[in-house]
C-alpha cells in the first residue's frame, strides 16, 4: 500500500486499504486497524489536500475510538493518530493524541517502566516541538524516572537531548551543558554503529560547542567543534548507506562553518575566514555552485566580509547566495532574511539611505514570512536595529511603530516585569532618543529601569541579579543623556548630579567584572558600555572646561584610557611569574582557589545568599593583605584606576613635550602636558579627517600628498606649536591619528618630497609614541641580558613554502596566507650583517620559527623581529607576526598573537618589529599596534620599532642599518631614528623619497639610550691567538736549533 502510493497509484492503495478495514471490521478484530489509520491518511492526501485527507482520518478515528474498549487497543489507535497529525504538520493534536496515548497506557495492566518511560520521551518530544518547556519537562523528568528503573540507552539519551535543548533555549547554559554530557554518556551504552558511535555523538558535540561557547570557555568549544567534525570523517568513512554518507557530509560542512562561527565570535577572523572558505570550497565541489548548502555559505561569507569591514567583497557574494536562495521557493526563507538584513547594514554603513531602507524592508518582509506571526530573538534585534534606521534616516512614524510592535508582542506574550520586556522598552526609548523627543525617551528610560528594579525585587537567586544589573547602565546612561538634552543652562552643579547618577552604573560595572571568568567577556563587557565611558569623558571635560579643575581633567584622560587598561587586565588571568617572580606560587593558587569560591557562591541557589556573602569576605580579607605584602601587584591587578592629575604629571620623561591627542564625543582635542600647567586645545579635525581616511592611498600623486601634509599640520599641530618647546616629543596618539607619523607634517606648502628633509617637523623633532598616558613610568623588572643582540628573520623564501606544502597531509589544514607571504631577502643580509657589529645569534630562514623564538628571544638588549605581521584593528588580541613553519610539523602554529605574548620573557631594551604590515585601517584604527606595543611592553621590552603601515622592505632595511649604528654610538631611540632617517633622505632619489617608503617607521615607548657590551671580536682574536702560536713555535724551533748548534760547537 505505501509503495502504490510512492509509485503514484494511490487511487488502487486506497481500494486495497478499505478492503482490508471492511475485513477486519467484519471479523470484529479491532486491534488490528490502528495499523491503517497513517496510511489511509497519505492515501487520501496524494488523492485531494491534507484538509480531505485529516477529515477521513479523523471520521475513522472516532469511529474506532468507540469499537475498542481495550486500553492497550486505544494506546495503539492514538499514538498512530499522533504519528498522523506529526506527518501533516499539526503539531498540537499530534501532542493531545499522545497525551491520550499515554493516559490509556497508564491503565493498560502490565506495562512496563521502559515502554511508559518511552512514550513520556515522545509526549515530551511533542511538547518541545510547540515550545512548551514547561509540559515537556514534566514529561521528561517523568520519563527519566521510570527508565531509572528499567534502563533503555535509547530514551535516556533523547530525554538528556531534549533537556538540553530546553535549558539551552533557556539560557540556563550550565544545564544544559549537564544533559549533553550525560546523552554521550548514554550514546557509550549503545551497540555500536556508525550512527551511534559518530552520527549521534557529533550531534550532541555540536550542540555542547555552542553551549561551552556562550559560557565563556572558548578553548572548550573548539576542541568540542573539532571532535564534532572527527566524528563526522569517520562516520563518512565507516557508514555503507550512500544517502546517511551524504548526509554526514552535509552535516561535516555545516560544523566547519559552525567552527568558524566559534572564531568569528572571538575576533579571530583570518581563522574563521580560513574554515569558511575551505567549507565554502568544498561544498562547491561536492553538490555543485547550484547547491543551498552552497548559498548559505554565500550568506555565512558574506556576513563575515561585513564585519570584517569588506563591504563591496560581502555585498557581491550575499547577493550570490540571495540569488541561489530565491531558487529554493521560500525554503530557507530565514536565511534570505539574514542575508538581506546583512545587506541593509552594509548600505546603512555605506550612508546608502534608499537602498538600505529597501533591504531592511525586505529582510523584515521575510522574516514575518518564515516566523509566521512569532518574534525568536534574532527578529527582536532586527527590529531595534531597524527601528533605530528609521529614525535616524528621519522616518519617525515607521520607527515608532517598529520599536513598539517588538514591545507589545513581548507584552502581549511575556507580560511586561521581565527582561525582555525591560529591554524593548529601553529600544523604544533609544528610539524617541534618535528622534530628539527627550522627554518621551527619558519616560522610557524610567519604566525600563522600574521594570529592571521589579525584577531585583522579585529574583531569588544572586546570579539572576548580577545578570540583571548587566543591564542597568544602558538605561542610566539614556535617563541621564535625555535628561541633558532637556536641561538648558548645563551649569557645573547640574552637570556633578549628572555624575553621580552614571558613577553609580560604574559600581555595578565593577562588581560584574569580578564575576566574568574569561578575557571575551571582559572585552564584551568593554564593548556594550562604550557609550556610557564616551559620555561620562563628556561631562568631565565639560567641567574641565568650565571650572578649569585639572582632577577633571586628570579623570577624563583616566576614563579615555580605562577600556585598554582592562583589557590589559582581563589578558593576565595567568598571571607571567617573571614579571612577579617574588611571589610565591602559593599566594597565585590561593587567589585562584577564592576567586573560583567567589564565583561558584552566586551559582548556589540552595544556600542562597550566605554562602556569597561568606565567600564575598574572605575575598575582601585576601585583598586587604595582599595591599600589604605584595602593594606592586595590588595595584597592577587590583587597584582602582582612577589617578590625580599629580601622578600624571610625575611620570612625563624628562626634556620632552608630551601631546596627548583625544576624542570626546565627535571633537578632536590635544593637550600638551609638561611639569607646568597643562595646555588644552581644540583642533580642526573635521578637516583632517577627510585627509586622514585616504592619504595612505595618495602616495604617487605628490603635489596633493604635500599639500594634504601641510593641511594636516594646520590643524592638528599650529594650534598647540607655541607650547611646544623642546627638541623631543612624546605623542600619544587616538583613532585614526595612530596612522599618522607627525614627523611628515610641513610647517609650510613644499614643491617635492625631496623637500621634506629641511622643510617637515622631522627636521626639527626627534618623535616617539605611547598608547597611555597612565602607563609611561611602567618599566620592565631590572633585568640582565645575555648578550647585545639576537635576530629572527625567516626571509618566506619559495623552497620553504614548496617544503611546507609537501608536507601537508589534510587540505583543511593549509594555511593559504602562509603561501602568499612576500619574500624578505633584504631583510636576511640586513640581520647577517647587524651580527658583526653587536654580536649575539641570529636565526634566519627555517631556523626562525615559533618554538626556537618562544625558547631564544628573551634577555637580549635588542630583539629584532624581521617578518610578516598583521595589525588587526578589528580585534586587536589576534594582531600577530608570522614565523616560519616548522620542518615536519606542518599543522604547529606559527603565528604569536599578541594576546600570548604576555606570557613570553621578551626582556630587552629594545624590540624592533622590521616587519611588513599587512593590517589595514578600519573604524578601529591603531587597535592592533596598541595590543602589540603593549604586549611586547608587559613581557619586558621597554620600547618598540615598529611600522605603522606597509614598509618597503629595501628601504627599511637601510634606515635599521643607520639607525642601528647611531645607537651603538650612544644616541637615544629616537635620535637614532631622526638621523638615520634623514641621511636616507639625503641619499634618496625619485619615488624612494616619498613618506610611503620611510616614514612609517616609528618608535614607541622608551626613547632612552642602550647601554651595550663591548662586542668581542672572536675572529679578531683567534688570528692573534694564531699569531702568538706561531711565534711561539718558530720561537721553540729557533731556540732548540740554537741549542743544537751550540752542543755541535762543544764535540769539537
């Protein structure tokens, strides 16, 4: 009968199943028609529609639920109803006819605790799949106990799945990681087979990646994700039916992606893009370009592109994988709602008003199509970010409307004391913010944080309100911002009560980072209050500016900074034992052991708040002593950052100007700090912003670049040249000025580049740099070095790339950047040559790899780092230098981030970084040079030589060797660096003397001499030694002959 109906006869299946329900009803054997009632259904559905087809079945169940009296009997009739309402979709009577399923099992005599237990699995089953969590764990906890009896690996292991997929919906991660971890324990119990042994364990490490991954524990997820894609290799190598092959494999691509997700979700984008490129390939290969798998990793790639600051690269391949999309006939239809939401966001980006609006309005067209009438989470920050579109593009009614269609559907369905709905009334009020009505942004702002106190009032558990309080500086932040803009005279006295109202959502930042286990979080946390620490620099420098305080001053520039000092921070969860090598270990495993107390406390929800309060003290008494025995480590870990204008001043280097360039708000401004008054100046950067975004791409055309340089001086340093009175200056760059070197900037409009040797501030200035006003006295621990000088230089020469690709045994694991590294050929002679002058070993070619640097670099007074590098200002924690890749180790990790720097011994005076830049400027500019600087800084290297963007190899390699011998002759840094600049100046011709070639070298850090040991000359003196030994010889030989011919004379 079902293979008449797959054949396309229903029409004759349909006469052969009346015919068998018109015997059995005849013979008066019932129990046996339950087995035609799915069956009859798909028959009648292949006939008419699935509204005939359920109006047959339903005719026969009513008719049969009257003829059976046996329970067993309507068990079997209604759970083959419930299978017939899954198949058509109706996922609320296929749960009733299981309810009525396992009410009749309840009676049946002798059934066991393994078939109940089943049957609970799939009643719960059905309740997940209508979304009610709450039935479906009754259900399943039922379940769970009956087969605790009666142990049935297959149940336990979908209860556990099920469970997990509850808590994970749930956010309650830690359970959920709980359940996946007691199926695979389940799935261990099963006889083995392809699907039990693979197919189902990547299921479930899949699932538990993404739990471990919203966790926190990164490290965890991947390898997770990683076991996930072996399972699924093995499972396509040992599975014998083609179309579960397949489906393995679909499903092994997917996990690629889903890895790439995982990286992409920390910063690391060159290792995402690797894994979705690879999947994005292969895909292509195994199903062909006209595949969905396909066009979703079109919509994955291109979303990546996008934030990766790519747009034309994501704009054409979303609008690839659109294209294939529309082929599937609304399939996917969710999936065409992200890739045209991405593409409303590129346009937005893009000041693209019409087009975006177009796109937003497709996406949002789209999801209500694939939703149907619900709102998941992803379509709620649709709307907030499209709502805050329209108003910015002026389209206030529409905005309106959207921001309080979110609302009231939370409204409606969640009531309005919970979360969600504090947070859509805090979009609604962003919202009224965007559209200038203040006072209806600032009521908002007030109902969201009474929902938010209601909900503290109302939460048991302590962790519930430490994640609560997450949200309460969003909504201080706009009850404070509307409430300015509705104040007109913003005297020091309102704008001190505006202070204290956002200093108090800076306590509840506080207090949630203690509890924040992993530097992701820290970041994240950074980056969700970037408005409120932009705000409150606002205020403090309108104080400044009206009171002329210098304490305001002090914590304008303490508050500019605090987002990179806590980043700092969060990267020392390990803490390098060089840097505190006076501390015993026992002192680090107790402050891990409390920490860890601390945070398991808020998670006990039987103890309630005791137990934190109990392990709140003892952390508080551990710091207090730690204040006393170990002060330097206190106040680098621990200590508030907030400093006085005093301890600013008390650090600036001697006989240097120090400019400190920052942003408030939109404006740029610079103050130039010494042991006198601080200067404070405005600057014109509207203009300089222009100049600044595409200079770099202006090189060739000179005439414009020249009078770009002096544009660039006029406004961002006449103003503040009259405080300016000494030879050497400190600068302190922000944004987009960490691109710029000042030394290029032309006092007056020049005809040539040849001009720039007497006529920019180069001529004039010896230029260093620093990322942080707080941090200048922060010197390295008193180090010894063993020996002056010590050079990686890996040259990425062709052979070594043809030897690595020999090596390679998975194309998964091809490293594609490592293959398109330049060749540095200059850079090898210049490290050979530089080993005469100061001594000390070099390793060059494939000696420079990343294991002989991690074990050889420290402890010598120059560390030169002639490589590759890449200065992310996406995600500056993965800016790197590349090494050479091991001989025989293809798959070991030559790149060193700057997040693992921290835990090298880097101890030198100087590391100099002669490396091609291949990073480029983004909305972040100069992030990724901070984290490098500050990494090498924190692992002992007191200053850095390092580019700011791509160098020309050749000519950098000439100002090392200039620079290098100014500084064997005693000069500081960036004397050094001055001179040996302009004496390549004055031997350049043509296009080498643009800045392009010379300028983007630059020192950051300590400027200060190096004091070096005298080199020993060994071949110098192994020829002396030479000599003497043979003089020493002759003089043996000269002398015994002498004696000879005296004993001769004597015979006579």
């Amino acid at each position: 009968m079902d293979s008449l109906i797959e054949s396309g006869n229903p029409v004759k299946s349909l006469e052969l199943i009346r015919n068998h329900i018109l015997a059995l009803e005849k013979s008066e054997n019932y129990s046996e028609l339950s087995t035609y009632l799915e069956v009859l259904g798909r028959a009648h559905l292949a006939i008419s529609d699935e509204n005939q087809a359920n109006k047959h079945v339903e005719t026969q169940l009513k008719k049969w639920e009257l003829q059976l009296q046996n329970p067993k009997d309507l068990k079997v009739l209604w759970l083959a109803a419930a299978s017939w309402y899954e198949y058509i979709g109706q996922l609320e009577k296929a749960y009733q006819a299981e309810f009525k399923a396992v009410n009749f099992a309840r009676k049946e005599v002798g059934i066991s605790s393994k078939e109940l237990g089943k049957l609970l699995v799939n009643l719960g089953a059905y309740s997940v799949n209508r979304m009610d969590l709450p039935s479906a764990k009754i259900h399943l906890k039922e379940a769970e106990s009956l087969l605790a009896k009666d142990p049935d690996p297959e149940s336990i292991y979908r209860i556990n799945s099920f469970l997990g997929n509850m808590a994970y919906f749930a956010s309650r991660m830690d359970s959920a990681e709980y359940y996946y971890k007691k199926c695979l324990l389940a799935i261990e119990t099963m006889d083995p087979s392809p699907r039990n042994s693979h197919y189902r364990p990547a299921l479930i490490l899949n699932n538990l990646s993404g739990v471990q991954s919203a966790q926190g524990k990164t490290s965890e997820a991947i390898q997770s994700m990683n076991e996930t894609i072996e399972h699924l290799r093995s499972f396509q190598s040992q599975e014998k039916d083609p179309s579960q092959r397949m489906k393995g494999k679909e499903f092994y691509f997917q996990a690629i992606d889903n890895l790439g997700g995982i990286y992409k979700g920390l910063g690391n984008f060159r290792k995402a893009q690797d894994l979705l490129e690879y999947a994005y390939e292969r895909k292509r290969e195994t199903f062909g370009s006209d595949s969905k798998e396909v066009w979703l990793s079109e919509i994955l790639l291109g979303q990546l592109y996008f934030e990766q600051e790519e747009s034309e690269k994501a704009r054409k391949i979303l609008n690839q994988g659109l294209n294939g999309l529309k082929q599937t006939a609304g399939t996917y239809v969710l999936y065409e709602a992200d890739g045209w939401y991405a593409l409303a966001r590129i346009e937005d980006a893009s000041a693209n008003d019409a087009l975006a609006f177009e796109n937003y309005q497709k996406a949002d067209s789209l999801f209500q199509q694939g939703l149907e009438g619900e709102f998941d989470v992803i379509y709620l920050g649709f709307l907030k970010n499209y709502s805050l579109f329209l108003a910015e593009s002026g389209r206030e009614n529409q905005a309106i409307a959207q921001a309080q269609l979110a609302y009231e559907y939370v409204r409606q369905n969640q009531g309005e004391q919970n979360l969600m709905a504090f947070q859509q009334q805090l979009s609604v009020g962003e919202v009224f913010f965007e559209l200038r009505r203040y006072g209806d942004a600032q009521t908002w702002s007030e109902k969201a944080l009474t929902t938010l106190t209601g909900q503290f009032l109302e939460n048991r558990s302590l962790l519930d309100s430490l994640q609560l309080e997450r949200n309460k500086p969003q909504a201080l932040l706009l009850s404070t911002k509307a409430s300015y803009e509705l104040h007109e005279e913003k005297d020091p006295a309102f704008l001190k009560s505006l202070l204290v109202k956002l200093e108090s959502g800076l306590e509840a930042l506080d207090r949630r980072k203690i509890f924040l286990e992993s530097e992701e979080d820290i970041n994240l946390m950074i980056l969700e209050n970037q408005e409120y620490f932009n705000f409150l620099e606002q205020l403090y420098l309108e104080l400044y500016q009206k009171t002329n305080e210098k304490e305001y001053l002090a914590n304008l520039l303490t508050m500019h900074e605090s987002a990179l000092y806590q980043r700092i921070r969060a990267r020392l969860e390990q803490v390098d034992q060089l840097r505190f090598s006076g501390i015993p270990k026992e002192f680090f495993n107790k402050e891990t052991e409390l920490k860890s107390n601390l945070i398991a406390s808020i998670q006990d929800t039987e103890s309630g708040v005791e137990e934190y309060l109990a392990a709140s003290k003892v952390w508080e008494d551990f710091l207090s002593q730690t204040r006393k025995d170990y002060p330097e480590y206190f106040d680098f870990r621990y200590a508030s950052i907030q400093r006085d204008f005093g301890f600013i001043t008390d650090q600036l280097p001697e006989e240097t100007a120090v400019i400190r360039y920052l942003f408030v708000k939109e404006d740029m401004y610079a103050v130039v700090l010494g042991k006198s008054e601080p200067k404070f100046f405005k600057l014109d950067y509207k203009t300089a912003e222009k100049i600044l975004k595409t200079f770099q791409n202006d090189w060739a055309d000179e005439k414009k670049t020249l009078a770009n340089l002096h544009q660039l001086y006029l406004s961002l340093w006449a103003p503040l040249e009259g405080a300016i009175n000494q030879q050497r200056v400190l600068v302190v760059p922000d944004g987009m000025l960490f691109n710029l070197n000042f030394e290029i900037l032309t006092p007056q409009k020049l005809n040539s580049y040849s001009g720039l040797a007497t006529g920019s501030l180069l001529s004039k200035h010896s230029f260093s740099y620093h990322y942080s006003t707080l941090l200048f006295s922060y010197q390295a621990h008193n180090q010894t070095y063993s020996s002056n000088f010590t050079a990686f230089a890996p040259g990425f020469f062709d052979e070594m790339k043809d030897g690595y690709l020999k090596s390679v045994r998975d194309s998964l694991q091809i490293d594609k950047s490592y293959l398109t590294l330049i060749p540095q050929p200059f850079t090898d002679r210049l490290v050979n040559s530089l080993k005469s002058l100061f001594g000390g070993e070099i390793f060059t070619k494939e000696a420079s790899t990343l294991d002989q640097f991690n074990r050889e670099a420290g402890q010598n007074r120059i560390l030169h780092i002639g490589t590759h590098a890449e200065s992310d200002n996406i995600s500056p924690d993965f800016s790197r230098l590349i090494f050479a890749k091991a001989n025989g180790h293809p798959e070991e990790e030559n790149s060193l981030f700057a997040r693992d720097i921290y835990q090298l011994d880097l101890g030198s005076e100087l590391a100099v970084l002669m490396a091609c830049e291949t990073g480029k400027p983004t909305y972040s500019p100069g992030e990724g040079m901070i984290s490098l600087a500050h990494a090498f800084n924190y692992a002992g290297s007191k200053s850095l030589l390092m580019g700011i963007w791509k160098i020309d190899e050749q000519t950098s390699a000439k100002i090392a060797e200039s620079f290098y011998k100014h500084l064997s002759e005693g000069k500081t840094k960036d004397k050094a660096l001055q001179l040996a600049k302009l004496e390549y100046l004055a031997l350049a011709e043509g296009r080498s003397l643009s800045p392009e070639f010379w300028a983007g070298l630059i020192l950051m850090g300590d400027a200060s001499p190096v004091d070096f040991e005298p080199v020993i000359d060994l071949k110098f003196w192994l020829l002396i030694g030479l000599g003497l030994a043979i003089l020493g010889v002759f003089a043996v030989w000269f002398f015994k002959s002498k004696k000879n011919k005296s004993n001769q004379v004597m015979t006579f």
